[in-house]
C-alpha cells in the first residue's frame, strides 16, 4: 500500500503544481505603472495630511485652515483605503512624503499668517492638478482592478478639493 500512495501522491502534487504556482503568481503580480501610481498616491497623500495639519496651526484665514481640515480627513481616509489595496496587491507603501513633497513642507513651515495662506493655497492647486492627471490616468489605463477602481472612485473627491483650493485666499 505505501508503495502505490506515494506515486498516486506524486502524480496528484504534480498535476496541481502549475495551476497553484499560476494562482500564486496572478496574485501578487502587480504591473509596474500600477506600482508606480500606488506609490506617488500614497506619498501625495501623506503630504496633503502634513499640509493640512500645518494649515491648520500656521494659517491666519478660517478659510485656509477648515481647507487643511478637510485635507487632513479625506486625505487620511483616501490613505486607508489606499494602504488596504496595496496590502492585498503585495504593495509596500512608503510611509513618508518624500523627497518630491519635502521641499514644499521645508518652504511652508517657516511660514505664518497671510504669507503661509497665499504659499498654501498655491501649492494646494498645484499638488491637485498633479494629482488629478496622475489619477485621471490610473483610472483610464490601469490594470489592476482595485487601483483602477479607487482612482475612478476617488477623482470627484480630488476635482472637488481642486475647485476648494482655487477659492482659497490669494
């Protein structure tokens, strides 16, 4: 008896083999655009709840700071929703900004009153703008599913603190 188990186990592991290896690969594959969108998502993201929280202490208008409270919470929740899909795509986020996003935060931190308003509220149209084409392009030509989704689903979000950003004081 062990003598015929072993070649009917064999066989049976054998023939199984590639479909696992091939379940196993499709689910941690992920395309390197939709890496890279992941990644500039989350490192804008995180920079957009820095910016919000120093708006918040450094900026002199109500309208600039309730903006950075608005940054802090959609941004914070985006993120969550972000890192969850990353996990399950085997997507390691940073947990920074990031070189792209330091400079702005160095520059706005030595700012206070009406000058960290109007540098505010102009980086704020920027880092949409950026962040719309980057999205716009996620949802258009990604593939994975899940990132397609969340950047489809997140825009009107994103368009909306755009428009936000533009009526802030000058």
């Amino acid at each position: 008896m062990y003598y015929t188990t072993i070649p009917f186990i064999l066989a049976l592991t054998l023939a199984w083999a590639p479909a696992l290896a091939a379940d196993m690969k499709s689910s941690t594959h992920v395309a390197s655009s939709d890496r890279n969108f992941a990644m500039e998502a989350a490192t804008g993201g995180i920079a957009e709840v820095q910016l919000g929280k120093l708006a918040q202490k450094n900026g002199e208008s109500e309208a600039v700071k309730k903006f950075g409270q608005t940054m802090v919470s959609d941004h914070s929740k985006a993120n969550t929703e972000l890192e969850a899909i990353a996990k399950k795509l085997g997507i390691d986020l940073p947990k920074e900004p990031g070189k792209k996003h330091e400079g702005a935060l160095k520059k706005l931190e030595g700012l206070k009153g009406t000058q960290f308003d109007r540098a505010y509220a102009e980086q704020m149209v920027s880092d949409h703008e950026t962040t719309i084409s980057l999205f716009e392009q996620q949802a258009k030509t990604g593939e994975s599913a899940e990132l397609k989704a969340f950047a489809t689903k997140t825009l009107p979000k994103l368009q909306e603190h755009l428009k936000m950003a533009r009526a802030l004081p000058k």
